[in-house]
C-alpha cells in the first residue's frame, strides 16, 4: 500500500514538474537569407562578400551567421531586443570609410538582436574619424 501511494506521489509530482513546460513558449528561432554585396566584419571576423544564411542558434541570443558557398561560419552573441512593430527582417551595418561591420539584426519576428562593438570596429572608427566612439554611418540591408 505504501509503494502504491509512493508511486502514485511520484508520478504526480513528475506531472507536474513537465506541465509548464508543455505549455512554455518555444525561444524565437529565425533563419535570414541575405545577399550581402561587400566586405564586412562580425566582431573581429572579416567575411567575404556573398551569399549569407544567419540564423538563431538558442534563446540567449547566440548567432550563427554562415557563409552559404563557402560554409565558413562565425557565431556571434547578440544582445535581444523587443520592436513595437514587426518589420521585415533585414541587416543593418556601420560603415567607417570602406570597413563595415555588422550591428544589428532584424528577424521578421518581434526581435531586434544587436551587436556590440568589437575591438576591431573601436579602432576603424579611431582611425577614420580619430574617435572610437563615433557611430559611423549606417548602412542597411534587406
């Protein structure tokens, strides 16, 4: 009788444990397809003009942006942010003289995911404008 309310308990116990989630919102997954028609760096990584898949890889907002003939891959961690509105998905670069590098990713869903400024993108925009901090100009794709 004791193993039987036992069992029971644990069952029940398993029960609810898998309940929430059962009903919990999957992560915001998105796979982008972008053309992208010169150079650019994400972080400290140049990557050849071309033909790009970017994707989410989990829910803490990791990156995988891939080269589509090439499958040179780099991963990325990106800051998750929420829009009001649900744009298309699209790329946004800053472009200091003829560098650019990645800064923010739309996903045709509810998030923006941005990029931090990488040493690399410090030091072009030192050397172009003599200030680190300067934004440089925006460039956007898609």
């Amino acid at each position: 009788m004791k193993r039987r309310i036992s069992l029971s308990l644990l069952f029940t116990m398993l029960f609810a444990l898998a309940l929430p989630a059962a009903f919990a919102k999957p992560a915001a997954s998105f796979r982008i397809r972008a053309e992208i028609d010169f150079d650019f760096y994400v972080g400290s990584k140049r990557l050849p003009k071309g033909d790009y898949n970017i994707e989410s890889v989990n829910e803490s907002g990791l990156v995988r942006i891939s080269n589509a003939k090439s499958g040179k891959t780099v991963n990325v961690l990106t800051v998750r942010g929420k829009l009001s509105n649900k744009p298309k998905s699209k790329l946004q670069f800053r472009r200091y003289g003829e560098q650019y590098f990645l800064r923010k990713i739309w996903d045709g869903q509810n998030d923006i995911l941005e990029l931090d400024r990488s040493k690399a993108e410090k030091k072009a925009a030192k050397a172009l404008k003599g200030n680190e901090n300067d934004e440089g100009d925006e460039v956007d794709k898609g």
